[in-house]
C-alpha cells in the first residue's frame, strides 16, 4: 500500500468510541485502506491525525516543558513516551480488525522524537487516590485520636495541604462551582416523623427540633439543631426506619427562597475518553476520581449498632461547609474587583436506605419554617399542614 495522507482508514480500526463517532461524522462510505473492511464508515487519515493530536494534547505534554533534565544521567527525572506508546499501549486506541497497528499509527501521526509525560508530571497520581487516602486519614483522626483540636496549626502545619483544615479547604475550594446547586421557591421538602404515644403531630413537632431534643445525626452532633428532610415520602419514611405496623407521618414543606446547597447527590459518570471534547485534564484525572469516593463514603449506611463516632467526620465537614465562606468569581463585574461572598444553606445527598431516594440536610433549627407565608420571619420553609399525611408500615422489602 503507498502511503498517502489521502489514505482512508475507518470505524473498525478503532477502539475507542470518540474516534469512531469522529469517522461516522463524515458519513462517507467506503473500502478501508487498513483493515481492509468493506464498505464501511471512512475518513482521511489525514483528518483523524489532527482530531487524535488534540486528545493528546488533553492528557499529555512535551516533558521538555515541564521536567528536568539531567545531562549528566543522559535523559529527563521522569520517564517519557513517544506517540506510538501512547496510541498502542496508554489509550489503546486501535481495534482488533487490525493486524498490526503500527502502520496506521504511522500514517496518522509522524514520530518527531517528542518525548511525552503525562500533564502536571509532578502533581498527585491519576485517580484521586492521594486524596482518597488523606480523606480516611482525616477520617481515622478524628475519630480516634484529635477531634476537638483537629483544626489548631503549627506554622509548618500551615503550609501542609494534607493537615485537616488545609484538607477540607482544598475541598470546598474544589466543590465550588462545580457541586454548588439551588433550591428554588414553590419546590417542595418532606420530613416525616416515627408517631408514638402521646405525639402532637403540628408545626412545632414536625420541623426542625429544639436544640435540646437534637440526637447525634449524620451532619450534625447531638445539641445542633438541622432540619432533616428529603424530596419524596417514601424516601422520608425509610430514613426514619419504622417496623411492621408502626405509623408515620410525612409532612410537606414548600420552599420559601432561593436555597444555596452543597450537591452530593450528584452521578459522576465513567471516565471520559481524552478525545472527547469536554475532557478536562483536572476534573477527569483529579476531581471526578475523588468525589465518586467521596459522596459514597458520606452516604454509606450506618446501622443503629454502629458506633455513633462513625458520625464525626460527616458532622465536622457539614460544619466546615456551614461556616465556610464560599465565593462566587461569576458575579465579577468591571466595577468591582472582588468576588461575593456567598454562605452555603444545606447538604444534598444519597439516601442510604432507599435506592434513588435524595436527602437534604438544612443548617437551620427550629425559625427555618413558618406556618403562615407573609410573616415577617426570616424562614426558608412554609409548613403545610393540610398536606400532613399519615402511613402505616405493611410491609418492609430487603433487596441484596
């Protein structure tokens, strides 16, 4: 075969999805040049060299730009790849019509001697596990051995990004913008409530309670009131766990402002291919990793015989996201030269008891609801009471 940039090579010869939608794009049947498949979807060779070399460019970089190089031991600190390395053995972009991928390899992307590492060589492995491990550290420390004084720094502790407060910072300096959601007026929250002997099912009973009658939760310690909630009845009922026959009751609550609140609720999907067009080298390789372990590690259940220690890392985050003073670059504007400051209302997250079911976790206590909706109180809810309902348990399904 003459090699020609005017080669055509086609669907088959690849992998990876990304680059096979790329061919289709061109909607051009014909004969491939490479795997020699029939009447298939083609493009250039030519065009799919330059669609391939921007992917690269998402992940990888000249280790000329950015590692040392040491005459003296004859090559770069780190080790490098070519091109070819890259394509065959990292992305494994070619598909099984293929006998030998290197000619097409070849054709698709000369070999100019570039010694590729992958970008920020120096910075944490790929896959969030250097902060998967800080965060069971933290989660280990504050459980066992440094609770109350977790945040207090010495000056070399200052500067370690891997100390506790440093930690937690880098999250929420990490959520910001990218988990940060609202919750707008007219949309409904429920709460329900277990209905004992002597229970007044009113307003009073069915908000947040006093601080005093508060017992140690997910995101809050026993003497924090907050207003634990979800978007569904049936999600409600199965956090409160009743038994065969117990009664609930499920108050709605319809929302009154504009509510700012952590998303942990969030799917990350699979990784993306670096030939898709919204692969980011941070989110993909860093973030995304981190936060699929990280919103599972919040949700996972706690059983009513687990230790209530295993609440703390969940309530010392919660808190640090209460007081943690976000700041939105969005509303920058010409005439003004510093972000707004802006407090964050809430947690949403999984529910552990019910699969699909969404919970949210309010940092307000028992002012953040009103029964009547032109008070003049600074409430974020309005208690509905002639939507009260009440259920009683029939039956309980395990799924495993």
């Amino acid at each position: 075969m003459n090699v020609s940039e005017n080669n055509l090579c086609c669907v088959s010869c690849f992998s990876d999805p990304e680059i096979q939608c790329f061919i289709k794009q061109s909607a051009n049947l014909n004969d491939c040049d490479y795997c020699q498949s029939k009447n298939v979807y083609v493009r250039e060779v030519s065009e799919v060299g330059d669609f391939i070399r921007i992917g690269i460019s998402r992940r990888y970089e000249d280790a000329a730009n950015s590692v040392s190089y040491e005459s003296a031991e004859g090559g770069y600190q780190l080790s490098t790849k070519d091109v070819y390395n890259i394509l065959i053995h990292e992305e494994q972009i070619f598909g099984e019509a293929l006998d030998d991928p290197y000619p097409l390899a070849k054709d698709l992307i000369q070999n100019d001697g570039t010694p590729y590492v992958r970008r920020d060589p120096y910075g944490p492995e790929s896959g969030g596990y250097e902060k998967i491990k800080t965060w069971n550290e933290f989660c280990e420390l504050v459980k066992r051995k440094q609770r109350y004084t977790v945040f207090l720094q010495s000056e070399d502790e200052y500067l370690d990004e891997e100390h506790p407060s440093n930690f937690l910072q880098k999250i929420a300096e990490s959520i910001n913008g990218r988990l940060i959601d609202y919750i707008r007026p007219g949309e409904k929250i429920y709460r329900a409530r277990l209905i004992t002997e002597g229970t007044v099912l009113d307003h009073k009973n069915l908000t947040s309670p006093p601080d005093e009658k508060t017992k140690n939760c997910r995101m809050s310690p026993a003497g924090v009131s907050f207003f634990y909630g979800g978007f569904d009845e049936a999600t409600c009922i199965a956090e409160v766990r009743p038994g065969i026959r117990e009664s609930v009751a499920v108050a709605e609550f319809e929302v009154l402002k504009d509510l700012c609140i952590v998303d942990l609720s969030i799917e990350f999907s699979g990784p993306l291919s670096i030939f898709n067009e919204s692969y980011t080298f941070e989110y993909e390789e860093y973030f995304k990793p981190f936060f699929s372990h990280f919103v599972s590690d919040i949700a996972k259940p706690i059983r009513i015989a687990d230790s209530e220690i295993d609440y703390i890392p969940t309530q010392i985050f919660s808190e640090f996201i209460r007081v943690y003073q976000f700041k939105d670059w969005n509303n920058i504007s010409n005439s003004i030269q510093q972000p707004t400051n802006y407090k964050i209302g809430g947690i949403k997250f999984k529910s552990s008891l019910k699969k699909g079911g969404i919970n949210i976790v309010l940092f307000k206590g028992p002012e953040i609801s009103t029964e009547h909706k032109d008070s003049n109180s600074d409430a974020w809810l309005l208690y509905k009471g002639e939507r009260l309902k009440k259920h009683v348990i029939t039956e309980i399904k395990v799924i495993y």
